[in-house]
C-alpha cells in the first residue's frame, strides 16, 4: 500500500512537471501581458475622458464579475463558434493560445484595480510636484507616479501570480495539457487517485510557494525607505 | 514679470478667488498674508495653472497663457513652486530628485546637468547629502532640496506654498535663510507665508488678502508697521500675539 503510494507518486511526477511546464508558462505569459493591458485600463479609468472612463470601468466589472471558468470556455468556444457562424468556416483555436488570452484578460481587470490603488494611495502631492515643474502628465507617470505604485503594489501582484499559477488548472477543462489534465491523464491510466492528486497538490504548492519566496524578495528589494 | 487680471476661482459652489488683480515685477519679492481660506494658496496655484481658474488672465513676462496642455507645460517649466509638504519624489535620491525635471523636459546633457545640480546643492548647503533618499532627511533638508528642485528647472519666478508652516520649529531657520539668499541673489519670488519677521525683513511688498479678495498691500514695511484696513489690523494683530 505504502509502496505503491510511493511508486505513483514518483511515477506520476514526470508528466506532472511536463504539465507545470505549461502551468508557469501561462502564468508568466498572462501576468506580463496582463501588467501591460491593466496599466492601459487603469489609465483609462482614472482619465479625465468619461467614455475612456466608462469603458474601462465596464471591462473591469465585467471579467471581474463573471466566472473565469466561463471566460476561458467563451473565448475556446463561444468564439470560433460565434466566427465559424459568420464566415462560413472553422477556426480552430489553439487551446493553450485561448487559455493565455483568457489569463491575460482576466489578470488585466484585477491588476488594473491593484494599480488603481497604488496610484492613489500615492495622494496628488506627487504628481503635482511633477507637473509643476514641467513634466507632461505622460512623464509624471512614467517617472514619478508609476515607479513608486509599482513598488507598492510589488504585494498584491504577488497574490495575483499566486492566484493566477492555481486558477491554471481551470485549462484542463479545455484540454490544455497542464499539471492537471496530465494527472488525470496517468490517473486513467493506472487508477491511482490519491498518489497523484497528492502529488499534484504538492506540485502546486510548491510552485506557489516559490513563487511567493519571489515576490517577498522583490518587496525587499525595492522597498522605498520614506 | 507676472500679470493676473479679473481672476476668479470656484470650488464647486465655493467662490475662493473674486476677481484678483495682481503684478509682481522683476526681481520682486511679494509675501501673501492672510487668514486661512482666504484664497492665497489658491492664487498662488493658479499662476502656474495647478489649479484652473474659473476667470480671468494670466500672463508671464506679457504672454499670456491659455489652458491647453502645451501652454500649462510651457508656463510650469519657467515657474518653480515649493509645496508646503515639499513633495519629493521618495524613490529617487536627492542629486536625481534635482536632475529629474531639467533632464527630461530641458533635455539637458548628463554632464552639465550634473554639476549644475550639485551646485545648487551646494546653495542649500546640502552637496553631502546629493547620494541620501528623502526618507533618511530631515523637514528642513527636505524643503532645501525641494528649493534646489524647482531652481534646477532654472525658472523665472519661484512660487512658495507656505514652505515653513510643516517644519519643526528649529528648522524653519535654515529654509527662510536659503529664501533670503535666493532674494538677495535677485529672484522673483511670490511666497504665501504665516512668516511675518520673514516678510518684514526680505519682501518688497506685502499682498494682504481675505475672502478671495486683496484687501491691502504695500511696502512691506510699512504695511507691517502700520495697516490701513480694519480687517488687515485685526489679522497682524492677532499674528503677533
């Protein structure tokens, strides 16, 4: 019993790395992608354009609001559907693309919100000092406003990731072959639940645990000492 | 130097500034006084536009500016302004605190940039300090260096927002002294301040101003000495008790 417990656990581990492979891969992707397109809706949100405005505060109610389980099945299905529909033809879709996009949009929403804050948490003193002494809005933030809430929200974006790296195995329902669908993939194969779902919590945990060790350092390295 | 015709300013329902008419000439320094919420902060934040003014004109050595985005960049880069809570950015040290502003909206070299930043360190007495954060500063050091930040930016006018009022009492010395050197060296100055002894020693002229109108100015002496107005008399003399 024991042995086989071990035996599955190790046996598992191979496909489950290959898996996590895909797993950070898509974290990383969709973080980065997601930083840039939330720096774009968090402008547009505090802009002074109302329909800038309205639309970026509709993006973010909306891939807040709705499960990401059904993003990721809208954008897989729903899309080459709706398409296929309209042009007469498939699209196929690669489901690790899909997954991404998804992720990306998804992260966008939040880490616009988590930007939202750190700016303001910085008070107008900052960027009016900056504009004060010539600086165009665009270089106040670039140099003055976004540095300091970037660092600020070094924490929070760590949390995304963390989520971000566990909401991944939401891609085995669109047969991304991540840590998951690789599990339950050799679990078909030899029956053996409870070493490899075992063997994927720890995998899981690890990452996360790793990758929260990360952020902390990056805190401390970029603490502004004020 | 500077030139302010029929400004008015609202917040909301809340008339702050009622029709100012106000000049400084060159080389000039002018304290605003006044009770608080009287509207000096106000006027002194919309010379260089931080806040937009509801009315009214402002010109800069006879050009007149407008509220488009090209004209406000335009008129902050020739106006410094030292903020009452001095506003360093905390993530650059002091010597890029100075450096940041003429770098990127001047497009200076690194080289004369630099030595012109430590000479102006050097003017606030602070040249040791040009590789320390704003955290590790005191208030007085922090307002220095703020002074030194506006003047990098070489401008033409320099605008005081109560510089003293959140320093510690021993320290407000050291910010009035690199003022008065700054006047001294002939720099247009309008400075808001709760300073009488300051404006007494180092202003021309003395702007008194209450309910979002200028009750009474004049030499700053004289004025001090000897106010004409009711509502001027009544406020020196509570300041000085």
């Amino acid at each position: 019993m024991l042995t086989d417990f071990f035996q599955h656990l190790v046996g598992s581990f191979p496909a489950l790395l290959k898996g996590a492979g895909y797993t950070v891969l898509v974290a990383l992707l969709s973080m980065g992608l997601g930083l840039l397109l939330g720096l774009f809706v968090c402008l547009g949100k505090i802009s002074k354009e109302r329909f800038l405005r309205v639309l970026c505060s509709g993006y973010i109610d909306v891939f807040r609001g709705t499960p990401l389980l059904v993003q990721i099945l809208f954008i897989y299905f729903g899309f080459p559907s709706l398409l296929q529909q309209l042009f007469g033809q498939p699209f196929p879709f690669d489901p690790l693309v899909a997954g991404t996009v998804a992720f990306t949009l998804n992260a966008a929403a939040y880490i616009a919100e988590i930007l939202r804050a750190g700016i303001s948490s910085l008070g107008k003193g900052q960027l009016e000092a900056a504009e004060s002494l010539g600086l165009s809005y665009i270089q106040a933030m670039r140099f003055v406003i976004l540095p300091q809430a970037l660092r600020r929200m070094i924490p929070a974006l760590g949390n995304e990731f963390v989520t971000l790296l566990k909401d991944t195995s939401l891609l085995s329902a669109i047969a991304v072959t991540e840590i998951v669908k690789e599990g339950r993939l050799y679990i078909s194969r030899t029956y053996a639940a409870f070493p490899t779902y075992f063997a994927i919590a720890l995998l899981y945990f690890v990452l996360t645990f790793i990758a929260t060790r990360i952020f902390n350092r990056l805190e401390e390295r970029f603490k502004i000492h004020d | 130097m500077i030139e302010i015709r029929g400004l008015q300013k609202s917040f909301g329902e809340l008339k702050v500034l009622k029709g100012i008419d106000f000049a400084v000439s060159s080389g000039e320094v002018v304290c605003l006084i006044g009770p608080s919420g009287s509207g000096k902060s106000t006027l002194l934040r919309c010379i260089n536009l931080l806040d937009t003014p509801n009315q009214g004109e402002i010109s800069l050595e006879g050009k007149s500016y407008q509220t488009l985005p090209k004209e406000v960049k335009e008129l902050r880069s020739e106006v410094g302004m030292v903020f009452q809570h001095f506003n360093l950015f905390p993530h650059l040290n002091v010597l890029e605190n100075v450096m940041l502003a003429p770098a990127k909206v001047r497009q200076l070299e690194d080289g004369p940039l630099r030595e012109l930043a430590t000479k102006l360190l050097r003017e606030v007495g602070l040249a040791d300090k040009a590789a320390a954060y704003p955290g590790n500063l005191s208030g007085g050091q922090k307002q220095r260096v703020a002074i030194a930040r506006a003047l990098a930016m070489q401008p033409k006018v320099m605008l005081f927002d109560e510089p003293t009022s959140a320093l510690d009492p021993e320290v407000v010395g050291e910010v009035l002294a690199v003022m008065k050197q700054l006047a001294k060296g002939g720099m247009t100055m309008v400075v808001v301040t709760h300073e009488m002894g300051f404006a007494r020693e180092v202003a021309d002229r003395v702007v008194f101003m209450a309910d979002g109108k200028i009750v009474e100015e004049g030499p700053a002496r004289e004025f001090l000495a000897n106010p004409q107005t009711e509502r001027a008399k009544a406020f020196l003399g509570s300041e000085l008790k």
